[in-house]
C-alpha cells in the first residue's frame, strides 16, 4: 500500500484536535474530514480546510476515501460511535477508554471481526521512554520475583475543567458519558498497571469525594488494594483533589532481586533503579504532557499512535494497543468500581 492513509476524526475537542494535528503533519497520512456536533466557529477550527461534518452518519456516507477513523468524542459514546464505524467498514482508532462496560467493548470487537477492520486503542503511555524501559525489564526477569507494585496518581481537576464559560461542562462529571476518574484521567495508568504486571485480583477500594460533591456524579479520589494474579501485591491510589495543579504520577516496584519507582507529574522519570547486577541506561527525554491551558494531561505522544496505526494498515508492524487489551483495561476498572 503506497497510498496515504486517510484519516477522519470524529469529537474535535482537546484530543481530537491533537489527532488532527498529527496526521496533518504525517507524510504518510491524510486528514480526509473532521466531525462533530459543535460548529466550526464554535470549535476555533475555522481554518482547517478539510469537509466538515455535523453527524457521524453523513460523514460515513460520503464518499471520501476515508480508511480510518479517530473517535475522540465523550467516554460514553466511544463504543456506539465505533461501531458505526466498523459497520461501515473503516478501522478505528479509540481514544482511551474503549467504552464504559467490557460488554460495550466485546461488541465493539465483534463488529470488528465481522468486517476484518482493526480497533487500535489510545494508550499512548506505553510510548514514553521509562514505559518501555520497564516493559524491557519486565520481560527480561530482571526484577525477580515481584513483591510490591504500587501506583500514585495524585492530579488536580477542578471548576476549571468541569466548568466551562460559568456553566456545567456537557459531558465531564457525568457518570453516563465521563465514567469517573479511572476511566477519564487514569485509564493510561491502569493499562500501564495491566501491560507490565498482568491481571488483578481480590481487589479491596475505598472512594471519597472531598472537593467535587457540585461538579461530579462520582469519587474525587480512590485507594485500592490487590493480589497480581501473577505474584505479588499491589496499591494504585489517585486524586483528582489536588490544589491548583497536579502533583504526581508514579509506579514503584520491589521485587527480590531490585527496585525501580518511576516517577515524575506524569510518571515520566526514572528517580530510583537499584537491580541486582544491572547498570541503569541512559533513557531518552520523555515527551511533555498535553497542555490544555488549565490543566494538563499525560504525555504527548499520540504521534507514536498514528504511527503505530500507519505501520499496521501497510503490513510493517504489528498493532500496539489492540481492542482486546483496550477491553482488559475497562475491565479492571469495572473490578475495581464494583467495590463501592
């Protein structure tokens, strides 16, 4: 396939913004169309010179040479719109979470394999260099036997981000179409959890919410104990409460022959390394968080996502993030919030 890959992007909020920005500037790709509910005024998108869309349906109906899909629209509406999606035979690339239930996400991958389409899942932390570091220790044994995984993850989202010109925001707070902080803010962290250290169990959590009883139909912050099925306990504790900005974002490992704890806002810095036998690399520099003005996010590195889903469609790689790991991650999340 010596075509560019024609892309559309469906929500073009923060992140479907971004999406755009990148196969904008990929050689290889081309943004065919954008979509969403909102005018183009109203999205401060008036320059971009590609058809727009006010519907999904009309856009899937065109007969751009449209392959693959962005969908960056609200938690809540990622599996229908993916389906729609798949039904018209072009693959998906779904902003994290895949859906809010592992039943939204098992029909998502069954629409997939009627139309032998790709779903390729958003867990863009996976790219940031000590992600792939630990991913590289992991599979090399080189901690032994792991004792201990614990995660903070302590962020501040606010009346700045749940507000927007003095009003509600339409969709952030809601328990339909926002699912709570482990989908909307730490789903990157959980996968992270999922991609280096397996599946969870005997979970035990205890939600609060301190600051956000006006803005949110849920918890501002959780604590959460677990066996890793594969060896070992583990904590993963968060806050959206944090005053003003965010704190931090970090994984710490004790296993019988060292410890690493990878830390930073974003979980973007080695601060400790200590393996039996072992001399610790020279990583390369962590791209920086997305900034939305306000507040930011993890790291930028949708550009390794794009990538990933360009190597696929023309046969030179294999898929990164595919639809059965983006469904384990909603999984555990479902767990976990069974616990309240």
């Amino acid at each position: 396939m010596n075509k560019k890959i024609g892309f559309a992007v469906v929500g073009m909020g923060h992140i479907g913004k971004r999406h755009a920005t990148m196969i904008e500037q990929h050689e290889e790709a081309e943004l065919m169309a954008v979509c969403d509910v909102l005018p183009k005024e109203a999205l401060g998108i008036e320059t971009l010179e590609v058809p727009f869309f006010g519907e999904l349906t009309a856009l899937l109906e065109s007969n751009l040479d449209i392959d693959v899909v962005c969908v960056c629209t609200p938690n809540g509406w990622h599996a229908e719109h993916s389906i729609a999606v798949l039904e018209a035979s072009k693959h998906v690339v779904c902003e994290k979470p895949m859906a809010l239930t592992k039943e939204s996400c098992e029909a998502v991958i069954y629409k997939a394999l009627q139309h032998s389409r790709q779903v390729f899942c958003v867990m863009q932390n996976r790219y940031s260099p000590p992600a792939v570091w630990l991913k590289e220790v992991m599979q090399q044994q080189l901690l032994g036997d792991i004792f201990l995984v614990q995660i903070n993850c302590y962020w501040n989202r606010d009346d700045r981000y749940y507000y927007k010109n003095g009003k509600k925001h339409p969709w952030k707070g809601s328990l339909q179409l926002d699912g709570g902080p482990l989908f909307t803010q730490f789903s990157h962290f959980v996968d992270i959890l999922y991609w280096l250290f397996g599946d969870i169990k005997k979970i035990q959590a205890r939600f609060d919410n301190f600051t956000h009883q006006h803005s949110t139909g849920f918890e501002d912050t959780g604590i959460v104990n677990f066996d890793l099925i594969n060896g070992g306990v583990g904590s993963f504790s968060y806050s959206t409460a944090v005053y003003d900005q965010n704190l931090e974002s970090s994984l710490t490992v004790i296993g019988s022959k060292g410890s690493i704890q990878v830390g930073g806002q974003y979980m973007n810095k080695v601060n400790y390394c200590h393996i039996q036998d072992y001399e610790m690399p020279t990583l390369e520099a962590a791209s920086p968080a997305n900034d939305y003005g306000t507040y930011k996010g993890s790291a930028n590195n949708h550009i390794h996502v794009i990538q990933n889903v360009i190597d696929v469609l023309k046969g030179r790689k294999v898929i990164a993030t595919n639809a059965l790991e983006g469904l384990k991650v909603v999984e555990m999340i479902e767990k976990i919030y069974e616990q309240k």
